[in-house]
C-alpha cells in the first residue's frame, strides 16, 4: 500500500483493491491514482467496467476540455452555478442557483458547459489534497415553474456520474415542494443507486443547517450568505495557450491511419 499515492481521505481504501488499481496503472500510464481509486469503487472494484469508463473520461477530455468562460457565455454571467464556502466537513460548495435557468431559453450546450467549468474548477482550485469530494447546495429559493428543467437534470446526473464519479459527496436541495418531487421521482431512475443515495432533499431549513453554517446558506435560503455572483471574481482554469493549442489541433487534418475516438 506505501506505492499508492493517495491523499484523499474521502477515497475509502476497502472499496477498491490494490491489484485492480495497479492494473489500471498499467493500462491508463500518467493518470493520477486517486483518480484509478475513484473509477474503481465508483464501479464496485470491477476493473473491466472501470476500465471502459476511465476511457470514455479520457475521450471526453480530448473531445470537450479545456472549456474557457467565454465558451459558456451568458449561461456562465448568469450566476446560475458558482462555489463559495464549505460545509462543515470542510468539502467546497457548488451553489446551483435553480431560479436563474429558464428552460424555454437557456442554451444547453453552453450551460452543460458551464456544469464542466464549475466541476474541474473546483477540482483544480478549490478542493484541499486531503478531500477529494464537494458538495452541491440546490437553492431552489423563488423557484417557479419556468425553471422546472428535466432535461438538464439528465444532462447532470449523467455528466456527474460518468464524467466524474466520486466527486460528489451529497446534493442538498432546499426548499424541496411538490413541484421538485414530481421531478424528482422521474429523474432519480436516471441515476446510478449510489449517486441517488447523495441527494438530499430538505423540505425545512434547519435539514440544511445540519450541514453547512448559516454564513454559506444564501440568505434567500434563510441563511446569512449575501455573496452575489461576479464572473471577474474566478479566474480562468486553463491558460489561454491550450486553449488555442486545441483549435490549432482541431482544424488539423486527420491521419488517414488515425481512428475516431
């Protein structure tokens, strides 16, 4: 166990062996094996399945990072996710402002962009090395009916689980009424049962005080946070270089050998 090189104490070392995690090294050379660890318990120590997922991760960084702010445009400006704060674990807070999306007018391409920006940066800039999960606040605070989004819930669940598996320690959602539940009744069925496990809906404010403070609860929760979103206030996650590296390589014409990915 001295050769693994894990910090994250939210990464359990039963839920994995080290003969599958050694595997995977051979398999997948340079990745991180914190990131092996989380495939590998994310898909119950099946090596084969872990696999076949870490490569489809690694397609979707070859296909969709590195994602700047622009990319996002107005779905980024509009405040709809940001981080601030920690719960009282310590663990960083996404803040997923669900009464900033109109589902009749947002661009889904851009705010699913805007979804990967907020979880590598908060995986890159914000998570300490001894935790490797954060939590994600639902204020669902002035919800009405035009935000009601089942399609981007699915976009979610299915990013989140895939894309990036044990990362997400619980979702929080308040104030949780009827309107959520209808949603949530469907939308949980497209979710594996561990990731189903993590939300918690809170129909009472003192459900989400058992775990963040008063001073990380926007105040139209019932909370004391006045933080009002400023795109200027979270700095770019890729230099601008790979950004551009990437277009440069795009508009490159491909091998005749090469195979899609």
């Amino acid at each position: 166990m001295s050769d693994i090189k894990i910090t994250s104490t939210d990464i359990e070392a039963d839920k994995y062996s080290v003969s599958n995690l050694l595997e995977m090294r051979n398999r997948f050379p340079g990745r991180e094996d914190e990131e092996l660890a989380r495939f590998l318990i994310a898909r119950k120590d099946d090596l084969e399945k872990a696999s076949e997922q870490l490569q489809k991760r690694i397609n979707f960084e070859a296909s969709f990072l590195p994602v700047t702010k622009d990319d996002c445009g107005e779905e980024f400006n509009a405040g709809k996710l940001y981080t601030y704060g920690v719960d009282k674990e310590g663990r960083p807070i996404i803040v997923w402002a669900v009464r900033n999306n109109i589902a009749a007018t947002r661009d889904m391409d851009k705010l699913v962009k805007t979804m990967v920006w907020w979880v590598e940066y908060t995986a890159r800039k914000v998570l300490p090395p001894n935790i490797s999960k954060y939590t994600i606040l639902m204020d669902r605070s002035s919800f009405k009916q035009e935000n009601a989004d089942m399609d981007l819930m699915k976009h979610v669940a299915a990013t989140l689980q895939d894309m990036y598996p044990e990362r997400v320690k619980r979702i929080i959602i308040h104030p949780a009424d009827i309107i959520f539940y209808t949603l949530w009744n469907i939308a949980k069925w497209f979710l594996d049962p561990v990731t189903r496990e993590k939300v918690q809906p809170m129909l009472y404010f003192y459900g989400v005080e058992q775990f963040i403070d008063r001073k990380y609860i926007p105040r139209g929760m019932g909370g004391d946070c006045d933080y009002v979103f400023n795109p200027a206030d979270f700095e770019e996650i890729f230099p601008v270089e790979a950004k551009e590296s990437t277009c440069e390589s795009e508009s490159s014409p491909t091998p005749a050998s090469a195979e899609p990915v």
